[in-house]
C-alpha cells in the first residue's frame, strides 16, 4: 500500500487544485479576472506549507524532525534546496499573474485559459524542484515548458507572436529530443534513471566515451532551456513577441526551471562527469556573458535589450559552477549556493524590471527606447522604478543586485586557480559592459526630451492598475531587502545547501 | 569475445533484425525526402510500425504495443486530422524541399550525428552479451507506475489537459475576440 506524506505535498496538491479550480471558475463566470484572482490566492495558499516544511526540521512537534523528507526510495526529494524553488517559482507565478490581469484587460483575447496555462506552468517549475529522477524531472520540465509554448502565441492575430511562440517551440523540442536522448544513453549505460544512483553507478562507467556523449547532450539540450549562448537564438524573438506578462515569466519561470534542471542534474547525478561538464559549463557561461552582453549594446526596443540581459545573466549565474568544476577543485557546495543566491536575486529584480517596463510599454504604446525618452519628466514614480531595476540589474549597491555578483566574485575568485580568475575577469569585464547599455536606458528616461508624437496628457491618463503596481511595488520591496541586508539572500542560498550536505552528497 | 560476420548471419535473431530494420530505414528515409505531406505520414507509419515490431521481437510487449496503438494509432491520425482541418493544401509542394543550400550542412551534420553515435554505442555495447529474461508483465509496470511513478503520472496528466486547452484556445477561429 502506498502511503504519502501528504504534507510534504502539500503545496503541489494546492496548486493542482487550483489549476483545476480555474478551469471550473472560467466556465461558470464571465468576470474572467476571477479566474486570475483564485489563481493569485492558490499559489499565495500553496506558499504556507512551503513555510511550514522549511521549519517543520527545526521544531519538536513535527510530524517528520526529518530536514528533507524522501518519498518514492529517493526519487522525489522535499529538501531546503527544492523548497527554497518551489518559493521563487510560486514567487514569479504569483508576479506573472498580477502583470497579467492589468495586461489582458487591455487586449482581446482568451483570458481564463491564459490563467489556467500560466498556473500549469507554475506547477511544474514546484514539481521539477523536487524531482530526482529523470522521469519526473523531464515531465516536470515539460509542464513548464508545454504551457508556456502556448503562452508566448498567444496573441492569435499578432504575426510576431506567432513567431515568437512557434520558434520557442521548435528550439525548445529539440532540446527536449537531445536532453531525451542523453538520459536514454544513460539509462542504457547504468540501467537507472535515479539521480543518487546514475552518481554511484556511473563511476564505473566514467571511462566509457559513450557516458561522456550521454552528458554532453544532455547539459546541451538544458543549455537551451537556459537560453545560453551558443543556444540563445530564440530568446531575443521570443521575448519580443510573446505577450509581455509572458515573456516576465519565461525570464525567470521558464529559464529558471532549465537552470534547476541543469543545476540538479549535474550535482546530483553527474559527479563522475564533473570533467566533462565542467569545462562546458565554462565555455557557456563565458560565451553567454559576452555575447549577451555585447549584443544588447546596439538593441533600441527594451524588450529585446532584456533578452539579451537575461542570456548575460544566465552567464553570471553559471560562472561560479563551471569554475569550479572545471578546476575540479571539489567541494561544489559554495559554488551551488553562489549559483542559488543569484537566481533568488535575479528572479526578484528581473520580474520588477519587466513590471516596469509594462507600465511604460502600456502607456507609451511602444517599448522602443527612442519612444521613452524623458520619461522622468512626466512618470517620475514609474522612472524611478525603472532606475531601481535597471541598476540592480547592473549590479549597483545598495539594491539587490550588488550582492548577487559579489556572491559570484567571491565564488569563482575563491577557486585559487586560471579557471576561475579567468572567468572572473571575464565576468568583470562584462559587469562594465551591462553598465553601459543599462545606463543607457536611464539616460533616455532621465535626461532626454520627450519625443515628439508621444502624447503626455493620455500617456498619463490612467492609473496604473493596481495588479500590476502590487507586482512592482513586491519587487521594489525585494530589491532593496536583499540589497541592504544581504544576509538575508546568502542564507536562502546556504539553506538551500545545507541540506543538500545532509543527503550525503 | 568478438563475434565474427559469418557466426552473427547464424543467429536467426538477427535475421529477424535485418528484416525489421530495412523497412524501418526505408520508411525514415522516404518521410524525410517525400515531397507530400501526406505521403510523408504514411511513410512515418512504416516506420514507427517496423520499431514497434523491434520492441516486439526485444521482448518488450507493453512498449510495442504503445507505440503501434500510442503512435500508429493516433499520432498519425492527429496528423492526418491536423492537415485536414488547417485546410493545408494538399499534393505536391515545392516549399517541402528545403533549398539546396542548407541541404549539404544539414546532410553532414546528420552523419556526423550518426558516426558519433554508431561509435560510441559500438565502443559501449558491442561487447556485451544480453542475458535472456523474461518479457515484463504489464502488471508490473501498471504497478509501478500508480505507486513509484504516481508524481510523474499525474503530472503528465495535467501536461497533456493544459495540451488540450491550450490546443483549443489557440487552434480556435475567431475575429481576435475572446469569450
């Protein structure tokens, strides 16, 4: 008989239930922001069991003392690792969804299934959190990815959003083929698809070149997820296209859940391989760093400016573990927490700076930069909201930002040897670059002139809905807790590995 | 313990194989250079069809007979379906062949694929004797899969109702206008 520890699973149960409710609700109202506003409080819901279980391990009465609880002999894990995930993603739902009502409202489309989708998605990156082994992780990963394909098509009748949703598709099934691949090698070489036992099985399989062939695809087709540099060619058309709520949930939901994929698997399951994927990892995060960098020096429409930041970004967070790996230099424990501590940053401030640029985009009709110039002048809230963003994305202190990089500083110089000074300088190098095109974006904002054929009286003429100003106003919030007292970011990032360490690995 | 060409034409099982695998290549081969879209499915079923029997003919009863009745069955009829209601013109079409331009890297980067592959899984594998047993029970596996499986299993259920609903909402045809 099958008995499950039903509050560890609570809060995939919630949201299930949710994703359901919303189905139920869309049929019965014609109020459709109902059905955005059961989604709001069901991951708000599914958010308390998260805070019980992170401190049912330090409490007597617990049913479980246990820090992480096991189910299914090892294959799906709640630790402070994957609880520490699930709360980003619930986080970036819960922001996705309020960017979202202020959004559809404007537009003509389907709305309740947009809800019912998004929710979906949410549910997967929760599941994925957990999962440790590949089946689960790769049906997880498919139930962020399947919705969000939908998502970013959207806007039926809009030809770039087709096209953002169609290329996201067929890059994001390849990827899904290549990963498919890699595991079934894997598989077929160790004969088990767990996470802790391909890590004892494999090392005796660690010479075989057909295991290395096995990993290499597999880190690929998660580079793509990740939209990493040489996989990245979706991103910028994607991130354009797609509806903007949508495209703030693939920055940090979607290519989150790529990174827990590539994170977990490569921890958890390739220690054999960490000469394989170790150099990889390196050469992709110092490419994604670049060249996303570089490239969003010449972007003029915003949205595509984020892309290519979110691609560097997704570099900065790579930096650390690939250093470390590659240098073979063991303990990958402080990398991992370096790598988690960015995420949690990225995620907050990444969200706030598409939040803002909704509000603008709404009101100045455009999200070319040109077409933003002087908005201080007339929006100074949402200007300096923009600022706050921007600059923590650059990495400014005292916001959030500052502590994400010195975080990955701290990690790849502390390596002590050429892989990871290298990257480090490489890192350096680009933190300067990123500063010039985010400050570029303030520059229009603050000091430029307001461009003819941009009406300020209408641009001004609606407030700002209040989902959305709830959504920004969180993420202000965020950025500024973390940035001041970053502490508070580090230790998400060691909880999340120290219980990791208990698993014994 | 190599095996020589001469004892691996002895064993009835790989005669069995070659048989199987002809077609199986053939119809691949056929779904990819067709150029009609239609012709190009029922080349697929070939296909699918021969890897089915090769999951048969392995001893794995329960994933032959998912991909004949998972993919014969209704995949292809999906597909079918698919090009029948986006009234997608039918025949012949020149557009199916890609330009001669991207035809050369897009052939060599198949085979270099293949020979990777093909080498690794020789390298790995060729050596290796296969110890018979016994085909899995479908009871096993349906056990498994409501007990070990139970979190993948139902997320895959709401993977494939977000497919249909969000199938629905985009594939539906309407002035722009939502309900």
């Amino acid at each position: 008989m099958l008995t499950l520890d039903y509050h560890a699973l609570l809060p995939e149960l919630i949201v299930a239930g949710t994703v359901l409710v919303t189905l139920v609700v869309d049929i019965v109202t014609r109020r459709k922001h109902l059905v955005a506003i059961i989604g709001v409080l069901g991951l708000f819901a599914a958010a308390v069991p998260i805070l019980t279980l992170s401190f049912c391990g330090s409490l007597d009465f617990c049913s479980s003392t246990e820090a992480s609880r096991v189910m299914f002999g090892g294959a799906y894990v709640i630790d402070g690792y994957a609880l520490v995930l699930k709360g980003v993603f619930i986080f970036a739902g819960f922001v996705a969804l309020l960017l979202s009502i202020g959004y559809l409202e404007s537009d003509r489309y389907y709305e309740g299934e947009y809800y019912f989708l998004l929710v979906a998605s949410v549910l997967g990156g929760m599941a994925m959190a957990s999962s440790r082994d590949f089946v689960s992780m790769i049906v997880a990963l498919e139930l962020v990815s399947g919705p969000a394909f939908m998502l970013a098509g959207w806007r039926k009748g809009d030809a770039r959003s087709n096209e953002a949703s169609l290329k996201f598709f067929i890059t994001g099934v390849i990827a899904l083929a290549l990963t498919l691949f890699g595991v079934s090698l894997l598989y077929g070489l160790t004969g088990t698809q767990q996470f802790d036992q391909i890590a004892v099985l494999s090392e005796t399989v660690a010479d075989v070149p057909l295991f290395t062939l096995a990993v290499i695809f597999i880190v690929l087709g998660f580079g793509f997820k990740v939209s990493a540099v040489p996989f990245h060619f979706w991103t910028p058309d994607t991130y354009q296209g797609a509806p903007p709520p949508v495209t703030a949930w693939l920055s940090v939901g979607s290519k989150g859940a790529g990174f827990v994929a590539l994170l977990t698997v490569c921890y958890l399951a390739l220690p054999a391989a960490t000469d394989v994927w170790g150099p990889l990892i390196w050469i992709v995060a110092a490419l994604s760093m670049t060249v996303g960098n570089v490239v969003a020096l010449k972007q003029t429409n915003v949205m595509r400016l984020l892309g290519y930041s979110s691609i560097a970004q997704a570099g900065f967070m790579l930096a650390p573990f690939g250093a470390v790996a590659a240098s073979g230099a063991g303990d990958l424990a402080r990398p991992f927490q370096a790598t988690i501590t960015y995420f949690v940053i990225y995620a907050v401030m990444n969200l706030g700076a598409f939040g803002t640029a909704i509000i603008i985009g709404q009101r100045v009709g455009s999200y070319e930069l040109e077409d933003w110039g002087g908005l201080s002048k007339y929006a100074t809230g949402v200007a300096l909201s923009l600022a706050v963003f921007f600059m923590s994305l650059a990495g400014v202190p005292p916001l959030a930002g500052w502590f994400a990089k010195f975080a990955m500083f701290r990690a790849t110089i502390g390596v002590g040897n050429w892989w990871g000074y290298s990257i480090a300088i490489v890192a350096a190098v680009n933190a300067v670059i990123a500063f010039v095109y985010y400050a570029k974006v303030m520059k229009s904002a603050f000091f430029d002139d307001v461009p003819e054929g941009i009406d300020v009286d209408v641009a001004m003429s609606d407030a700002i809905p209040a989902p959305i100003g709830l959504a920004v106003g969180l993420a202000v919030v965020g950025v500024f807790l973390f940035g001041v007292l970053p502490g508070l970011a580090a230790n998400v990032g060691n909880f999340s590995t120290d219980l990791l360490g208990t698993l014994g690995l | 313990m190599t095996v020589s060409i001469a004892d691996w034409f002895k064993e009835t099982a790989n005669w069995v194989f070659i048989l199987l695998a002809i077609p199986t290549l053939l119809g691949a081969w056929r779904t990819v250079t067709s150029n009609n879209i239609v012709r190009s499915v029922l080349y697929l079923v070939v296909s699918l069809g021969g890897a089915a029997a090769m999951f048969l003919s392995l001893g794995a009863a329960f994933v032959g007979w998912t991909v004949v009745l998972v993919y014969i069955g209704a995949v292809i009829i999906l597909f079918l379906i698919g090009i029948m209601i986006t009234r997608a013109p039918l025949g012949m079409k020149a557009e199916l062949s890609h330009a001669s331009n991207v035809r050369m890297p897009a052939a060599l980067l198949s085979l270099s694929m293949f020979v990777l592959v093909a080498w690794g899984l020789i390298d790995a594998f060729s050596n290796t004797a296969i110890e018979p047993f016994e085909p899995t029970p479908t009871s096993d596996i349906a056990n498994l899969i409501f007990s070990r499986f139970v979190v993948p299993f139902e997320v895959v259920s709401i993977v494939l109702l977000a497919a249909l609903i969000g199938g629905i909402a985009l594939a539906r045809r309407d002035d722009g206008g939502g309900a």
